[in-house]
C-alpha cells in the first residue's frame, strides 16, 4: 500500500469515527416549555411516537417529557456539562425510555417476552435505525449509549459505569421521583415544566402500568421488580417456583441428595 493510500484510509477512518459523535455539536434548537431543546427531524419524530400515548395514557406522555426537559434544563443551567453532552442522542434516550409501557392492545413495542426496559431498549433502537437518519448519524455508540439507559434505568448501581451519556438519561428520568427539587434545575424552569406538563396521576397511572404488565406477562417479569406488583395485585399471581431462588433451591437439594 502507498503512503498517500495509507494516509487517505487512515483519513477517512478518523472522520467515519468522528462523525457520528453529536456531543457539544451546534444542532438546531427550540422552545418546550420555555426550555431549550434540540429540535432534529429524529427528535420530532420521537416526540411524534409518544404523542400516541395521550389518548389512553397521558400520564406516560406527560413523564417522558418531563423527564427530557428536566435533563435539558440542568444542561441549559450549566455550561461544562452541556458541552459533554449528545442532547439529540439524550432526547432519543429520555422521550422513549418508557416505550415498554404501551397499553394499547397493538402496541408495537411490548413482547411477551421481555421486560418493559427491554421492550423499551428494542423498541428505540428499531426506531432510530428505521429513520432516515440512522445510517450517517448514529454509530454502535450512540446506539448503545440510548439501549443502556433504557434497558437499566430501573437497576440503580450498574449504570454506575457506563458513559456520561447513559448516566445522564438515566438522571433525567429521576428527576421525576418525589423529593425536594434538585439544585441543578432553576426554580422558573420546574415551574414551566410542570405548567406544560402537570404530573398528577403518574404514581397512580404506574401502579395501574405495573400491575398490568405482571397480569399480562408474567412470565416476562419473574425476578425483576413488577413481580412485587403481581404478588400485591394480581389474583392468582404466584411467583413461587419462577424466582431464581426457587431454582437455586431445586440445585440445592439435588446437590445435597447426591452427596448425602
Ligand atoms: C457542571 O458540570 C460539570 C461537568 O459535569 C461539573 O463538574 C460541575 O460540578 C457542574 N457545576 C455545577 C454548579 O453543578
Ligand atoms: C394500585 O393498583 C391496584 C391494581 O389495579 C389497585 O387495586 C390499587 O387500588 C391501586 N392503588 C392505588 C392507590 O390506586
Ligand atoms: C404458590 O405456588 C407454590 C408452589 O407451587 C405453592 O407452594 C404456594 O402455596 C402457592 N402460593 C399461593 C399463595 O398460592
């Protein structure tokens, strides 16, 4: 290979890699709110997809973009972390993070099979490699940045260590937990996000969400967190023989009954 060949690949290497990275770039921005957002195709088109949530629950709708705009607010309030920010690849990560909610009986996004943070994981990774978008701009990186938060937003240490990005998301989301307000947010921007979009019925519309999903598919949930809302709610709901205990324990006594 000739130099110059060598240089040239090494050229175009370095911009393929560098290319999809949004972070600190200057996107085209709007108001929600009276905050300021990033505003691409592939995020109006996200907020498109949970648009469909308002008729059946417009507590979901109203909790993903809380949850993007409080993250966005804590950007807009601090300089440094802004700039160490993939804002498009944080709306995409916080307005889908609950695509494993859809209640509505042809959702494309709920299996069977998996938990509602997998479902939701899957459900934005189709959505963005479907979009026009997804072949220039969106890596294995950003890919994987959005599938993460998602699927571990609801398992507390394991983002511990994952990217800024994925952590962030995450964070954006917990915004919406009870407690007093974060310092990282103005009081203004609380305030007009809450006006736009109230949060009265979240914790009611989680536990209606929660409940159904261990009535629905249980076996999808066994071990993880809604089982507790089928053991409380769901009658006939009886975990007993599916957890990963009751397996250990059947290893347990065979093993013991062998070395006996
Ligand atoms: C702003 O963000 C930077 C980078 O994440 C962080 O080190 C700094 O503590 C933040 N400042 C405030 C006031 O929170
Ligand atoms: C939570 O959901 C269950 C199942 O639908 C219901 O029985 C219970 O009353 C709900 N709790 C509240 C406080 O709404
Ligand atoms: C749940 O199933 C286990 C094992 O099949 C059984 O021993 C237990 O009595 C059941 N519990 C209830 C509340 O039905």
């Amino acid at each position: 290979m000739k130099v110059s060949t060598i240089i040239s690949t090494l050229a175009l290497a370095g911009a393929a890699v560098a290319a999809p990275s949004h972070k600190g770039k200057k996107l085209p921005t709007t108001k929600i709110a009276n905050i300021e957002v990033v505003d691409t195709e592939l995020v109006r088109d996200a907020i498109k997809v949970v648009e469909k949530f308002i008729p059946l629950q417009p507590y979901l709708y109203n909790h993903v973009m809380r949850a993007w705009l409080f993250g966005a607010a804590a950007f807009n309030n601090n300089a440094t972390l802004k700039a160490q920010i993939d804002l498009e690849a944080h709306a995409i990560g916080t307005l889908l993070h609950d695509l494993g909610w859809d209640m509505s009986p042809d959702s494309p996004w709920v299996t069977k099979v998996h938990r509602f943070e997998v479902d939701g994981g899957a459900g934005a990774l189709k959505f963005i490699q479907d979009h026009p978008c997804a072949k220039s701009e969106w890596d294995e990186l950003r890919l994987g940045w959005v599938y993460d938060a998602i699927a571990l937003q609801a398992i507390p240490d394991i983002p511990d260590f994952k990217s800024i990005q994925t952590q962030w998301m995450i964070k954006s989301v917990g915004f919406e937990f009870p407690g007093p307000r974060s310092p990282l947010i103005k009081d203004a921007d609380y305030d007009s996000i809450l006006a736009k979009f109230p949060n009265d019925y979240l914790f009611r519309g989680t536990n209606e969400t929660f409940t159904w999903l261990a009535a629905t598919k249980p076996d999808a949930i066994y071990n993880t967190f809604i089982q507790d809302f089928g053991t409380e709610y769901v009658p006939g709901f009886n975990a007993t023989g599916h957890r990963l205990f009751d397996i250990i324990q059947g290893g347990l006594q065979q093993e013991v009954a062998a070395h006996a």
